[in-house]
C-alpha cells in the first residue's frame, strides 16, 4: 500500500562580478556539506548544522524525573509509558523522585546527581523544568525532554520565563525538546515494515495522529518528534537529522511557527541535496490562524505569502490538509524515481476519465496523447468507438477477463508514460475485484506508478482493504483532489531535485566594490531622497535615466538640454514619497519655457505642502515599455526578502507580486516573473515587441545582492516603477525609495 486512506546569476552578470574582484564561492558537496561553518557576506550561516539526535531516539540510559507508580497521578502513567519505551528500544531506565525508594519496582534515586550512571536522555516530568536543567548538565546529560506547560503559548510572562529556560538551556550544553511537548516521541512503532519510512514532526501532537496511523495501513513511520515550544531543538533540527537517515524516504511535518526562519531553510536546502521531499502543513494562512498558532506555541506565523515562497524555493511541498499531508507524505516516502512524466488517466467510464483529466490537467499534470500506434494497440481490445487517446475509456467488459490485465501492461510500457491513475468511483464486483488485481499484479511487474482512487463511502469492501491496501507498489486515495496533488507534488519533486543545486554555495561570502560604494550612501534612520537612491542603484550598477539635481529654474533649463528633451521634472526630497499624488511630477516638457513654469510650480507645491526639498531632478524620458516594480522589505522571520511585481501608480491596486528570500539564483528570479498573472505583458502584446526580460532578471539579482551586502542596513528599497524595454535595450529605473535602518 502507497498511498493512504484519504539558481544561479545569468552569465554575463556573473562574468562582471568575477571581473571586480568576486571569485564565486567554493561548492558543498550532497549530504554532510563542504565548508560547513561558512558564512555568507551578511554574517548569517550557509550550511545547517546537523544534530546528532541518535542518542535521543535510540538512548541506551534514560532518566524519569519526577517517576510516580501512585495511582491516580498523572506521571504515573507517563512513567509506565516510558518504561515500556525503554524496554523497546532496550534502554536502561532510572526513576528519579525525592521521597520514593522504588517506581514500578525500579530502584528510585532522589536526585540527578544520584545516578548510578551518566544518562543520555533524561525526561522531566515537573511543573518547572528550569531549577533541573544545572543538574543535568553537571550529570552530563545529553538530551532532556520538557512536558511542562504555561511557557510562551500563555503570553508575555510565559514567554519572558521560556527565555530564561533556553538561556539555562544553551548554557548547560545539553539539547531539549519542549516545553509543552508530549508523549508522541515514545509511541510503539511497528517493526513489521519494510521500506521507506515517514518521519513525522509536529508541534501539535494531535495533528499527528492521521500519519501515525498510517502504519495501521503498511506504511511504515520510523520517527516522532513532537517539538512543542521549541526553546531549544526546532523544527529545522530535526529535518537536518531526518534528511542523513537511510531509512527515512520522505519527511512529514505540521508546523505552526517557525523559530527561525534561516534555520528552516538549511534544513529544507539539506534535504533537497539529500533528495528528500519534505512535505508540510503551515497554519497562518489567514489572521484567525495566525492568532491560534500564537496562542498555542508562541511562535511568529511570518507573513503567509513569504513563508509560502520560502518552501517552494527549497522545494518544500506545502499542503493544507492532514489527508493531504498523509497521502503525499506516503507516496514521495515509497514511490520510485519517476521514468518520464507523463500521466494517462484509465477508466471503466468515459465521464469519470473526461473528470478525473479535466481536475489533473488543470492542475498542471501533463497528459500526453498517446501515440496513433499505441491508441491501435489498445483498440485491439477496445472497442473501436471509445477514446483511448488519453483518457483511456475501456467500456467497461475487458476489465473482468483477460483483456484488463493486456491493456494496463500496454499503457505502462509507453515511454512517455511515468504514472497510471485510474478512478474507480465505486465497487462492482466481481468485475472491480479484477481490475483492482490487475493494477496490483501489473504494479508489481513495472518500475512505474500506478495510483488508484478508491471512491467507495464504506472502504470495507476486500477489494480495498485487502487488494489495493495490500500492495506496497499500488498508492492507493479516497480522492480525486488528494491523488492529483500527491502525484503533482511527486512529479514536481523530482524535477526539483534532479540536479540541484543550492542557492547557498553560491551565495556571496565577501562584500563587493559596490558595497562599499554604497554603505558611504547610506542614512541610518533616514529615507534617501530618490536622487541618493538611484545613487545607491548605480553602485549596484541599475541603470538609471540621465539626470541632473538642480536648484534653479535657470540650472533646469542648462540641465534639460544636457539630458535631452523630452524631459521629466520630479521634486526630490529625503522625506518625499508618492509624488504624483501630490503633483510633485511633470512629463513631456519639450521647452525652455515649459522647464522654467514646471520648476516655479514645483517649488510653490513643496512649499504649500511644507516638503522639504534637496532640489529638482530633470530627468529623461524613457517611454516605450513595461512599468514594473523590484523592491526589498524585511521579513520578522526570513529577514530581507526580494520583490518583483507589475509597477506604476496602480501598484497597490494590481497586487500582482511574487517574492523570494536571498539567496536564490536566475531560475528563481526567472520564475518569479513567471507567477505573475501578469507575465504576458513582457512576451509583447497587441502588436508591440517582446521586452528584455533578461535586464530585469539581472536587475532582481543585483537588488538580491545589495539586499544580501547591506542587510539590516536597509530598511526597505521600492524601485517603482522600473521601465523595461523592448529585448536588447535594457531596463531603467525611474523613480527608487531606500528607508536606511
């Protein structure tokens, strides 16, 4: 059983670099990382440090601080829990209690500093961890596990008291997990699997449970960790640790805020060079969720759009469903290594293939056409008046004898076949017990996927639980949504990971010339007029319009037969922003005359309005393209974040951005533009030429770098619009805002 139940910079801008004295940074290898310990020009770490988590999973002595066998008393059924824990794993186990000799006839100590022997996990079962935690790390005690609740999930002073415990903590050498963590670390596991496994991470142990379960239906689950409040191990931690095991096929986790937003990506980035798909649910899509997830671990949600944009750029699979989360989890685990990606949808009835190809084809899954000699093949056993060309529509009858078994070999054997779904919307014995077997004995004769939906309401029928469930070839979902999005995420996968490479080996170790060009611009605590900035674009050589400040009519007039008429006339203040609205702009101005009214008004208006002036730019006019917009913000999780979107005054109205977290490379700037919806415009439209999408590439890159070099330095940077023109001829800033922190 499969399924469950339910870049780099473009060439020439490199080549640039390299000609100013930046010598690209030396690659990591796949798995433990070249160089690990390096950081990157802003001072932040480029590889995930890998906890050595085996003696918390596999300890061979463990600690129960805290034991009870009274009856009655909650510990004492943790305590009974641990100790069969620790029989499983055959781990020695010592109760540690002030005022007990004995705990379920194990010998009692009074104290840590009492044991017989120095412990690899100790589990603490008391209301306040933190008066434990120096014991322990004299003990030297490598791993503890906090269940205390009322830390940062109750609010502010719950917070300040988890502070003080992760200070203890990061001063005792020893790593917890928790507070406000559970059992789930100690669950029974089967040992009767074979294959890949799930590893599970959660911070709300509940939300765990549909993939636990799996197991119940052959999948086999390998790890729990239920991280809690994560005062100290995260998240990241454990998909680091997870991604180097051989036994994990695929990394499950339910997330409600992330402690570091960094950390999660050289986690995420460790499993991608390790070729394992990490899939999540993230709660905080909307502010309701926010709110909860606060309320429940204390953690910063992160602005949805960012976090959403930061696992798709380390291949994260973001899903919002835990039936979501257990059937794409389950088949990335097990699924082998996809032949070609097309996708033939096969059914006993033509509405439920034309469906089930109308749900996936919108979904982005390629169906091919079958090719005419293979559509000929399969009319050989069926009839001549079904479509076989993809959805495949049998009719029905050659499923129940010899036929059925012919015709799922022949669509597995085209070459441009990698998966076969075929729905079946509801049982028809005995002719849906054949096929069911036919797809299980086919499956196991081919190094392809085949998926089955199982549309039953019961679920009880043999042909499902015993058929479909028993085959570890066969993923088998209760959804048409659910087996879309698993076989989407797994195509989607492998395409990601077969030949990554990380944005991180080559992200910038050194600061460049332009950096420090640029730092002698900056204005901590100020915003830069836009003629500073579009000085700090060109130390990060943006090409700008020419321009000339001035602080005259007379100088205005000098400047605008420099720059070459027509010109534009803006007001240029540290303090100024969105000039049009407050009629600080003038275009198209074609004489003396016209410079010397637009200067007097100008100056009347910023007087009127009582803005302060450093003068006034007059400025070429660049016509003829598309207006964008590149900016730089921060982000309270990821830090600076690049954005690039459709620009002009009518920026906010349009909404039309997409963003990604430094560092990334030219196929993600690239796909940036391509999840604009409105991507089209620069192809060209209504006649016009198609635009130099390569300029505004390098332009989001070389804001990526300066994002990257000034970090924090820059509060945020707003490039609106940036003209770009048509293929050949570049892209232009116009007008730019930079807020100095």
């Amino acid at each position: 059983m499969l399924g469950s139940t339910h870049g780099t910079l473009t060439t020439d801008f490199r080549a640039r670099v390299v000609a100013c004295g930046e010598q690209p940074a030396p690659g990591a290898v796949h798995g433990r990382a070249a160089g690990e310990g390096d950081l990157d020009v802003s001072g932040r770490p480029l590889y995930a440090d890998v906890p050595d988590l085996d003696r918390f999973f596999r300890p061979e002595s463990v600690a129960v601080v805290g034991a009870s066998d009274a009856e009655g008393r909650p510990n004492t059924g943790i305590t009974r829990q641990l100790i069969d824990w620790a029989q499983r794993v055959g781990a020695r186990i010592h109760p540690v209690h002030p005022t007990r000799e004995s705990v379920f006839g194990l010998p009692c100590v009074p104290s840590v500093s009492d044991l017989p022997e120095q412990v690899d996990l100790a589990v603490l079962l008391v209301g306040d961890p933190l008066p434990v935690i120096e014991e322990l790390a004299e003990a030297k005690v490598k791993f503890a596990v906090a269940f205390a609740s009322g830390f940062a999930e109750t609010g502010e002073q719950g917070a300040a008291a988890q502070d003080r415990l992760a200070t203890a903590v990061k001063r005792s050498g020893l790593r917890l997990l928790g507070p406000n963590t559970n059992l789930n670390a100690f669950e029974k596991f089967r040992d009767d699997l074979d294959g890949p496994a799930i590893a599970l991470i959660t911070q709300s142990g509940h939300q765990g449970r549909p993939v636990f379960t799996l197991q119940e239906l052959g999948v086999r689950l390998s790890h729990w960790a239920p991280t809690g409040n994560e005062a100290d191990l995260e998240t990241a931690d454990f998909i680091s640790y997870f991604a180097e095991r051989p036994e994990v096929g695929a990394i499950a986790c339910y997330v409600e805020g992330l402690k570091d937003g960094r950390s999660f990506l050289l986690a995420a980035d460790r499993a991608a060079r390790a070729g394992v798909p990490v899939v999540a649910v993230k709660v905080g899509r909307t502010e309701a969720g926010a709110r909860m997830a606060a309320s429940h671990t204390g953690k910063l949600t992160g602005a949805d759009d960012v976090v959403d944009a930061a696992m798709r750029q380390y291949g994260v699979i973001r899903v919002d469903g835990l039936d979501e989360l257990q059937d794409t989890a389950a088949l990335l685990a097990r699924a082998r290594k996809p032949l070609a990606d097309g996708v033939v949808v096969y059914s006993i009835s033509g509405g439920t293939g034309a469906h089930f190809s109308d749900l996936a084809t919108a979904a982005g899954l390629h169906l091919p056409t079958l090719s005419p000699a293979k559509q000929d093949q399969l009319h050989e056993w069926i009839p001549a008046y079904l479509n076989v060309a993809n959805p495949v529509d049998n009719g029905g009858h050659p499923v129940g004898d010899w036929r059925g078994r012919k015709i799922i070999d022949a669509i597995l054997a085209d070459p441009s076949v990698g998966v076969l779904i075929c729905p079946i919307t509801g049982p028809f014995p005995p002719m849906s017990d054949k096929l069911a077997q036919d797809l299980v004995d086919a499956a196991e004769q081919s190094d392809k996927l085949v998926c089955v939906v199982w549309g039953s309401p019961l679920g009880t029928e043999a042909a499902y639980r015993e058929t479909l469930l028993g085959s570890d070839r066969v993923a088998t979902f209760r959804t048409f949504a659910n087996c879309i999005g698993a076989v989407r995420a797994y195509l989607s996968h492998h395409r990601f990971t077969t030949g990554y490479r990380s944005p991180f080996d080559e992200a910038p170790r050194v600061p460049s010339p332009s950096f420090r060009k640029a730092q002698a611009l900056m204005r901590p605590g100020q915003q830069l007029s836009e003629h500073a900035a579009k000085q700090l674009l060109r130390a990060y050589g943006i090409r700008v319009p020419r321009e000339q400040l001035v602080t005259s009519a007379a100088a205005a007039v000098r400047a605008a037969g420099l720059v070459g008429y027509p010109v534009v006339m803006k007001a240029s203040g540290a303090r100024l922003a969105h000039k049009t609205e407050l009629g600080l702009v003038k275009v198209g101005l074609t004489s003396a005359s016209q410079i010397r009214d637009a200067y007097r008004e100008l100056t009347d208006v910023a007087r009127y309005e009582g803005v302060d002036l450093d003068g006034i730019l007059v400025c070429q006019m660049v016509e003829r393209g598309v207006e964008m917009v590149v900016g730089v913000s921060h982000d309270s999780l990821f830090g600076p974040t690049v954005t690039v979107g459709l620009g002009g005054v009518l920026v906010e109205v349009l909404g039309d951005s997409a963003v990604r977290v430094p560092p990334f490379g030219e196929q993600q700037a690239r796909d940036m533009l391509g999840e604009l919806r409105g991507r089209a415009l620069l192809d060209g439209v209504r006649g016009g030429p198609p635009l130099d999408v390569d300029a505004l590439v390098e332009v989001v890159l070389r804001v990526q770098r300066m994002a990257l070099e000034l970090g924090d330095e820059l509060a945020e940077l707003d490039i609106n619009p940036i003209m770009v023109l048509p293929r050949g001829q570049g892209a232009v800033a116009l007008d730019a805002l930079a807020i100095c922190r």
